[in-house]
C-alpha cells in the first residue's frame, strides 16, 4: 500500500519533469526563432492552440471564481463559503497563466503594455485586455487574506475584509462583461465561420457557458483535491451546484437550438459533415448528457455521478471553445491547421505549472478552511426563525 | 489630397503580364519570392497577385475598406484609415496579437512569422506617392489600363459607364463597391463574380457594426449590473437581518413567558 503511493507520487512527479523540460524548451524556442518556427500557424490562420485553449478555454475554467463570489456574497448563499477560498485561488492561478499564454502568443510580447495607453475603445480585444487586467487585480485582493493570515498582517486584512462586497461586485461585473466579450470576438467574421457557430448571440452563448463550466470545475475541484489532500469532500455543498449548473446549461441549449431556428440553420443539424458531428459531439456531451444526469436525484446525490456529471460539462466546454476558434475557421480557410508539437508541448507546460502552483500554496497556506460550517451561525437565508433554531 | 482615392480593376482587360506586381515589388523594396507572378501568393513579401481563374486573370490586394475590419479590431490601434482612403499599419504599436488578420474579410494582412520582431504587412495604397500626387505603382505599371488609379467618386462613374455602353462586356456589377460597408479597390467582370469564385457572401453591412452592437452595451451592462449586484447584496442581507431579529425577539418572549410561570410550550 504504502509502496505503492509512492510509486503513484513518482510517476505523476516525472510526468511533470518531463511536461516542465519539454515545454521549456519549446518555449526557448519561440522566443529564439520566432512564432513561425515552432508553430503551425499562418497568415490564413493566425490564431490556433495557444489562442483556442490557453486563452479562450483558460479563462472560461476560471469562471468558477466569479460564479462562487456572487452565490456567497452576493445572494448571500453563505453555506459555500467554505470552498471559496480554493476557487478563487484557481481562478486567480487561472488568470495568471492566461496572461502568461498571451506573452508566449503575442508576436510583440513586450509591447503588451501598449493596450493601457493607445486606446481603440471599439475593439473588443482592446476591452479583454482591460477587463482581464482588472480582474486579476480583483482576485488578487481576493486572495490576498490567504497571504496576509499567514504573514499575520491583520491591519491589512482588515482593509481588505472591509472593501469585500464592492470587490465582489466589480468582480462579477468585469467578469460577465469579459466573458461574454471572448465570445464577442467572432462578431466581426460572419463569413469566415462556419454558420453552424457564428450567430449575434455569441456574447449571451460564452457567458452562459462560463457560468456552467465555473459552477462544473467548482465540483469536479473539489472532488480532486478532496482526494489529493486526503479531505473530505465538501459533498453536502458541491452537490447544490449541480442544480445551478443544469439551470445554466438549459438556458444555453434553449438560446442556441432557437437562435438556429430563428436564422433558418436546423438543416445545419442533418447535414453529414465533418462540422455537424462536431457540433453534435459538443451539445451531446457538454449540455444533454450532463442535464439528464444532474437532473436525476439520485446522480446528483452520488459522489462519482455529480463528479462525471462535472467531467461532462468541462469536456463539452473545452470542445465548444475549440469548435469555435478552430473548426469553425477551418471551413472557409484552404489552409489546413493542426497544432504542432511544440504548440501542444507549451499548452501542457502551462498546465502543468497550473497544477504544480496550485498544489504548493494549498501545502503551505490555509486554503482549505478547517471548520467549515459552524461559524455561519444565522446566516442562512431563513425567514422563520425556528428554522434557524432547528439548523443550529 | 483630400478627395478620397480608390482604385479600378477592369478583369476585361487584364492580361495577366505581371507588371503590377513588379511595380509592386520594386516600390516597396520586397525580395523576389516567385519567378512567375502568376504562380505566387500573398505574403509578408508580396502585397498584390494576379491569379488565373479559367481565361482569366484577377489582381489581389487590400481592399481599403471604407469601414475597415482591421482598423475596428485592432486593440492598440496600430491601423489607420487615413482621410484620402488607405489604411495603414503602424508598427511601433502593434503588439502583435493578429487580431488583424483573422477579422480581414479578404484574408489581406500577412505576418512575418520568420521574425522575432514581426510586422504585419499589406499594400499601403503607395503612401508614398500618393502623397506626391503620383498613382500607385501597379496603376503606373499597367500597359492594359487594368488598373487604373483616381478619385473615388470618378472612378465609380467610369466602372458605371463602362458597364452601360458595354453590356456585352460586362456582368453589371462593380464588386467592391457595397461588399462589407464599400471599400475603394473595385472589380469589373465579363461574367459573374461567383464564377470567378469572389467571395460573394459577404455582408454589405460594415462588420465593425457586428461588434459595435454587441459593444455599445457595456455601459448598460455596468450600470445595471452595479445596481443589480448591490441590490440583491443588500435584499439578501436584509432578510437575514430580519430572521435574526426575528428570532431573537422569539427567544425573548420565550424568556420572559417562562418568567411568568406560562409553560404551555412545554406541554
Ligand atoms: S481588406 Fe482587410 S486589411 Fe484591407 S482594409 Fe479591408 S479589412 Fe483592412
Ligand atoms: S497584430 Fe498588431 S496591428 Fe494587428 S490587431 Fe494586433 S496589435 Fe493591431
Ligand atoms: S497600391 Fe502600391 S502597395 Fe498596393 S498593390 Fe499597388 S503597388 Fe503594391
């Protein structure tokens, strides 16, 4: 038993080395000869991995951070506070490595800076950069009581603990307005995507499914690093997002289904190409299997079901985001695009640095809160106060 | 120099000699990349192409368009659309993200993937001369008056009154003209601009409208979102409050009708 955890612990401690090697030199390359070397890019098709996933899947799966601020502080669900702390140190990670993917993308990595003084207020692009540089800020200061507890710099979390709900506020606000906005991004090229992705609604289809993908990786997160860092799971908790993300999911099927028959495309659907399946594959998996699941109880109510549930939803994402930034751009372009090594090498290198972050600071730090429930004494959102007599 | 420019590209007499695409070259000192201009493609190095389609030849370069894709999206506005009618990059603020170059409705901005300092690169509509009165390179060079160079109201005037005192000649449209909000490099062409496999689906509405609509609704969104956010903060909080009160004031009671020797709860 014990033999073989350390085996366990070895194995996935090399895969790491080898991720970390392999990827940094694949990032020494890019720096030394140039994007056109180590990628499979082109002038027909400018953004491909880095952009698709790095970027658009990255800061999607940090939605969680977000999504949880304005169930806890907002609608004042309190009872999840006991993940918070977690997520957002997810998000924050999350949105670090995007920034760091951009600095690896940009053909000028050093003229980032450029977007906080000349402005072009009517690109979207231009918008991201701000709402994610503001964002970062944001889960910065929300994550900074995790540093300032540990370094006992109490007069600081004071402060801190005391600008909360306008933090969170401002938060949500930038987070719904970048989220939507990657979506945003595609408004421009009608005719260079495939119909079946291209639609005015984008914007609304992004955010909704940032919303089910955050509510998705609070779940499956939990259930992992409940495993990894040998805790319980804070199942009775987790399992309630479920119901939130089937909320989510339906009213992003109902949107996308209505806006393809609205616009004439339900042909679209029946068609045998290449394009159809992939859509098909990525509604199946990302919104009906998962609402079929979560909507049974008992699923729901079981660990490995509500975990599946989660893996399903986070699958589908990943697949939409890629189906949009790549499948759908291949349709129209005579250029055939599919990432390099040394793409897909730079990609696992920042996951790999993701997790690897991820696991130091839960080590050292006081991520997981030890006592999770009885400080909320009251604060449920009870009308009747004999019901709050009886949960206490 | 204040007359918007444009320039006419008449494929009825296009014959597919390549001299606009040497002019080209030479104007903007760009290496050799093709032995045969017909055989080319655009790229960092070549701003213009002539293409062969079936019996006929088909000049491509940036449009110039009047409500440019690549100018809206640029984040750090490294793209210009300058008065008389070109749009120009300015490399000392590109970033380099190719937003530029997946939001161009004709595929026109090229990078230097080679570089470590990349530029995007397209034609410049011959700044250089234009600005000294000159036409465009490729305009001079032209034995076959295919492309020709002028003012932009004038040169629709032409395109229409070719296509009226020849209609055999011509397919009775000037593509370029409304295609994506109008742009200022037009097309003439003995037959349709399908079968010559332009891309005839694009929208006549300027696309930087596309995002604008989505755009303009920040402010909404802020303002409403801001109040919206508060407002639920302070309902919820506010409930709670209440329920807390509620119960104390419950406890109280219980107090104090315990004092009273009241002991019916407990029955
Ligand atoms: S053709 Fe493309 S590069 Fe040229 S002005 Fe229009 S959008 Fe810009
Ligand atoms: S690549 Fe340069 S010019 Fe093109 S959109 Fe990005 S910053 Fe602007
Ligand atoms: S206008 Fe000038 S830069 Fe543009 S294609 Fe003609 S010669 Fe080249």
């Amino acid at each position: 038993m014990k033999n073989n955890s350390i085996f366990k612990l070895t194995f996935w401690k090399g895969v790491a080395l080898l991720m970390l090697v392999i990827g940094g030199y694949s990032i020494f390359l890019r720096y030394t000869k140039g994007l056109g070397a180590v990628t499979n890019l082109s002038d027909q098709f400018s953004w491909g991995l880095w952009i698709g996933f790095d970027i658009l899947c990255g800061v999607g799966l940090a939605a969680g951070g977000f999504t949880l601020c304005a169930i806890v502080y907002i609608f004042n669900i309190k009872r999840f506070k006991p993940i918070i702390r977690p997520t957002i140190l997810t998000a924050f990670l999350g949105y670090l490595l995007v920034i760091f993917a951009l600095l690896i993308d940009l053909g000028r990595p050093w003229a980032i800076w450029h977007a906080l003084v000349m402005w072009n207020p009517h690109s979207v692009m231009f918008e991201v950069a701000w709402c994610v540089m503001l964002y970062t800020t944001v889960l910065f200061f929300e994550f900074s009581p995790i540093i300032l507890e540990k370094f006992k710099l109490y007069k600081l979390l004071k402060v801190i603990k005391a600008i909360t709900i306008p933090l969170v506020v401002a938060g949500v606000i930038l987070s719904t307005l970048h989220q939507s906005s990657l979506g945003s991004l595609y408004l421009i090229v009608p005719a260079k995507m495939h119909p079946l992705w291209y639609s005015s609604w984008l914007p609304v289809y992004f955010f909704l499914s940032a919303v089910s993908v955050g509510c998705a990786m609070i779940i499956f997160e939990s259930y992992l690093s409940a495993k990894a860092f040998n805790r319980q799971l804070e199942f009775s908790l987790v399992k309630d997002i479920g119901r939130w993300i089937v909320v989510a999911l339906g009213a992003y099927s109902v949107l996308k289904f209505m806006d393809l028959l609205h616009e004439g495309k339900l042909k679209l659907l029946l068609e045998s190409s290449e394009e159809t399946y992939l859509f098909w594959l990525e509604v199946i998996v990302g919104i009906f299997i998962p609402i079929i699941l979560l909507i049974v109880r008992k699923i729901r109510e079981n660990r490995i079901g509500l975990f599946a549930s989660a893996a399903f939803v986070i699958g589908g994402f990943l697949l939409n985001r890629m189906n949009v930034s790549i499948t759908s751009i291949q349709t129209f372009s005579d250029y055939y695009y599919f990432p390099s090594f040394y793409e897909i090498a730079t990609t696992l290198f920042i996951v790999t640095v993701g997790i690897i972050v991820f696991n130091l600071i839960v080590k050292n730090f006081k991520v997981f809160e030890e006592v999770p429930v009885h400080e909320n004494k009251f604060k449920y959102i009870v009308i009747d106060g004999r019901e709050a007599l009886k949960e206490n | 120099m204040n007359k918007k420019k444009a320039i006419l590209i008449d494929i009825t007499r296009c014959i597919g000699c390549g001299a606009c695409y040497e002019a080209c070259k030479e104007q903007n000192h760009l290496p050799e990349t093709s032995s045969d201009p017909l055989r080319d493609t655009l790229s960092d190095k070549t701003f213009t192409i002539i293409e062969q389609r079936g019996d006929y030849f088909i000049r491509k370069m940036c449009q110039h368009c009047d409500k440019p894709s690549c100018v809206s999206v640029c984040p750090v506005g490294a793209f210009e659309k300058t008065e008389w009618g070109a749009v120009l990059y300015d490399e000392d603020k590109c970033m380099g993200c190719r937003y530029c170059m997946q939001a161009c409705p004709y595929q026109i901005p090229r990078y230097e993937w080679g570089e470590l300092n990349p530029r995007v690169q397209k034609c410049v509509m011959c700044y250089d001369r234009v600005k000294n009165g000159l036409p465009t390179a490729c305009a001079e060079a032209c034995p076959a008056e295919a492309t020709i160079f002028g003012d932009r109201e004038e040169l629709i005037k032409e395109a229409e009154s070719r296509i009226r005192d020849n209609p055999d000649r011509y397919y009775p449209y000037i593509y370029g003209l409304n295609e994506v909000g109008g742009t200022s490099v037009f097309y003439l062409s003995p037959v349709s601009f399908e079968e010559l496999k332009f891309n005839t689906n694009l929208p006549k509405k300027a696309l930087p409208n596309f995002t604008w609509e989505a755009l303009s609704k920040i402010p909404t969104i802020v303002t409403v979102g801001g109040v919206f956010l508060t407002g639920f903060y302070w309902l919820t909080n506010r409930k709670n409050e209440i329920a807390k009160e509620r119960f104390q004031d419950e406890q109280e009671e219980i107090s104090k009708s315990k004092t009273e020797g009241d002991i019916t709860d407990e029955k």
